[in-house]
C-alpha cells in the first residue's frame, strides 16, 4: 500500500535487472511508464514479477479475464495486519475492507447497486448545464491573466465541486475534501506500505471520517439530496448499511469520482498540447467529442493497474496460477496492446471499436464513467474553446507519485490572454 521509503532499488536497468512493474518507482520510467510496458508485455504477458512477488498483467486479453474472473477480496483485515506487525495501518483497514472495491459478490453486489443509483447516464447527463457552468467559473477565474495551472486552477476543483455536490455536501469544502482524497489515494494506487507517509495518510483518514460521521448525522436529522442519503435510507428487508458502511463508501466513491477526473483532464490536455493536431481537430469539430475523450482514456490510462487474487488454481496465459495469488492487472499496458489496437502509441481522436480498460471490466466496472466521461468532455471543450493558443509554459513536468493513479502534479500553461 505506498511506496517504498528508499527508492534506490527502483534504478535497476534492463541490462542490470530482468523487466519488472517495480521500475515504476524510476522517476523517469514513471514519466513515460509506457516503453516499460511494451517490454513486459513482449518479455512475457504473464510474467511472475520476483521484485513484487505477483504475477504481472500486461496483454489485452488476459488482463480483461483477470478482471473478469479475479478476487478483489484482497484488503488484509485489521487483525491480519496486526499479526504482520503493521499494526499502525488497522485504521486504514478497517475502512478499506468495509468498501466495494474490494469486495466480491454478494457483498459488492449489494454497495455497488446502491451506490450506482447516483451515477446513472440519464442522471448524470441531466448536470451536463451546471457541469459547464462551474468549468465556465473556473476559467473567468483565470481568463485575463494567459496562464494558469491546469490542475490547481481547473482538473482539481472540477470534478471536487461537482462531486461533493452529488454526495450532498458543501461544495464550500471542495479543497479540503480533494486533498483528503489525494492523500487517501496513497492506499489504491502503490505497492508497499511507506513508512515516510502513513502518519499523513492516518491523519487525513481520521479526519475525512469525522467530517463525513458529522455529514451522516446532520443528514439524519436534516435529510438533503445526495448519495450519502441515498445509502443511508437503503434497505434490502430489514438490514441497513451501518453507519461505518456508509462513511467507507462515500469516502471510496468520492476518492475515486475526483482522483480519476482530474487524471483524465490532466493528462488528456498534455496529451492535446503535445500533439497540436489533435489538438486542433478536438478544438474544430465538436462531432469528435465522445469518441476524442474515448482514446484520450486509452491512450493516457487514469487508473493504470489494479491488484486482484486468484480466486482458485487456473490457467491463465499459459501459465498455473496458483489459488491466492497475487495477479496485478496493468490496464494501461492493455490498453497500448498492438493484438487488439492497430498502432496503439498512435492517438487517433476517431479510432473505431475502442473498447478500452481504463475504468475497468464486469462486475468492477467504474460505476462512476458516465459521469467522469462528461466532466472530460465538458473540460476538453471548455479548455479549447476558450484558451486561445493554449500551450505549454516553460519548465519540466512533474508526476504524482502515485504508482497505480496516473497524474500530474501540476501542469502549468500559457494561452492569449484574449480567452474567450
């Protein structure tokens, strides 16, 4: 869960070392994780990865069976930790196994329908006006000065405003509730426990679930629209969720309803601005809209790997795949898989049957894509539309250090100050 505290292992060269995901945690391979990627993939697309002691994902097919067959049932429990001698972690665990996202059915089952009924299509397209509005905010904030940073000023505040309308919380906390989930995000997307940073993560975890105990309690006594409502007045005969239930869900969907958004924005307009063609063809022709953010998903992945167990002894790939095992899933490396998508390092905002991985598979479908789809294409056409000349400001770029959840620290740019 988290990084290692010393990087030094992560320089291992492909002539010093056999390939392996952990080359993730090389700055430089975590700028451009994509060459790592092919190597895996045409070494072997099964690969048992010594360095992180699982088996390694990386070709099309493979990856969407183990999502589609796989064990997400993968959180050691507070008392599992415990015993491992992590005993500082029990209150992150404690959280995490009471959510969704790794949990297998009946149980994920039951959260996913309950929660799924705020992020349906047709009730999310229904924000598609107000989604504009705040976008249109955001860039009047910036507009006359001809630059901003992209993530602090737009990718971030975007999809945090909007989703904690959509929980039913003041949209007045949105800062607070995006650097709660930043710091949440540690626990979805690395390998290993880092020392250097559980005391941060702790302290945002105790305090995002005071915040959001508060929320559940003035709902009860002052109900207002909203998933946390949604789940609290959830029923399946008699049973309800508990209340612990509630507060680990609506901390997981608003992790994931913000952490994936602001990637997606983020990493979609690097993309664009350096390829200026593509750029322009977004900018010219709106009729692209749908399909553009599509292959900006795939060709920029938000959500790059996931771990999954193997639910029992299988074949997979040719390989014996041993009951429990730890399988980690790269739906980036999927999704530039050449056996499924003709020249994938190409990005063609029109490519045909794009049926990528980057909000996953089956049952573990990000319940949350139609309305994260809409927040890309509301931020894309904004962003173009309204930032003449929008391109990059001089300096280098920074990576989250975020191994599994893809995206910039900050993207500063530069644009005509005339915006529109």
């Amino acid at each position: 869960m988290g990084e290692v505290a010393d990087g030094s292992s992560a320089a291992f060269s492909a002539a010093e070392a056999p390939p392996s995901l952990y080359r993730l945690l090389d700055p430089e391979v975590l700028a451009d994780p994509y060459p790592l990627y092919r190597t895996l993939r045409e070494h072997d697309p099964v690969m048992w990865d010594p360095f992180l002691h699982s088996w390694v994902v990386t070709s099309y097919r493979e990856v969407v069976s183990v999502l589609h067959r796989f064990s997400a049932d993968r959180t050691p429990t507070p008392e599992q930790l415990k015993a491992m001698g992590l005993k500082a972690l029990e209150p992150i665990a404690a959280v995490m196994v009471r959510q969704m996202l790794f949990m297998d059915a009946p149980a994920h089952t039951r959260l996913r329908g309950l929660c799924s009924h705020a992020f349906t299509s047709r009730r999310v397209d229904h924000l598609r006006p107000h989604i504009q509005n705040i976008a249109d905010g955001l860039i009047d904030a910036v507009a006359a000065q001809g630059r901003m940073d992209v993530i602090a000023d737009f990718a971030a505040p975007l999809p945090a405003i909007v989703t904690a309308e959509l929980m039913g919380l003041p949209t007045s906390d949105h800062v607070q509730l995006k650097a709660w989930s930043a710091d949440f995000a540690e626990m979805l997307g690395n390998f290993q426990h880092n020392p250097d940073r559980i005391a941060r993560v702790l302290k945002s975890l105790e305090e995002m679930t005071g915040y959001f105990r508060a929320a559940v309690r003035e709902q009860q006594r002052q109900p207002r629209r909203g998933l946390i409502r949604l789940l609290l007045e959830a029923c399946e005969g008699d049973a309800r969720l508990s209340e612990e239930e509630v507060i680990a869900n609506v901390i997981v969907t608003m992790v994931g309803g913000q952490e994936t958004t602001t990637n997606l924005i983020g990493n979609g307009l690097l993309t664009l601005v350096r390829n200026p063609r593509a750029l322009a063809q977004l900018r010219d022709d709106p009729t692209i809209l749908e399909s553009g953010v599509e292959e900006l998903l795939r060709y920029e992945s938000p959500s790059q790997h996931t771990a999954r167990l193997a639910p029992e002894d299988t074949e997979l790939g040719g390989k014996h795949i041993a009951k429990r095992d730890a399988v980690i899933a790269v739906m980036a490396a999927a999704n530039r898989d050449p056996a499924r998508f003709p020249d994938p390092d190409r990005l063609d905002l029109v490519r045909p049957n794009n049926r990528h991985v980057a909000f996953g598979w089956a049952a573990h479908f990000c319940f949350g894509a139609p309305l994260a789809r809409i927040e890309g294409q509301v931020a894309f056409s904004t962003l173009l539309r309204r930032l003449p000349r929008l391109r990059l400001a001089p300096g280098s770029l920074q990576w989250r250090q975020n191994l599994g959840l893809r995206g910039l620290v900050s993207l500063p740019v530069v644009f005509d100050g005339r915006a529109s």
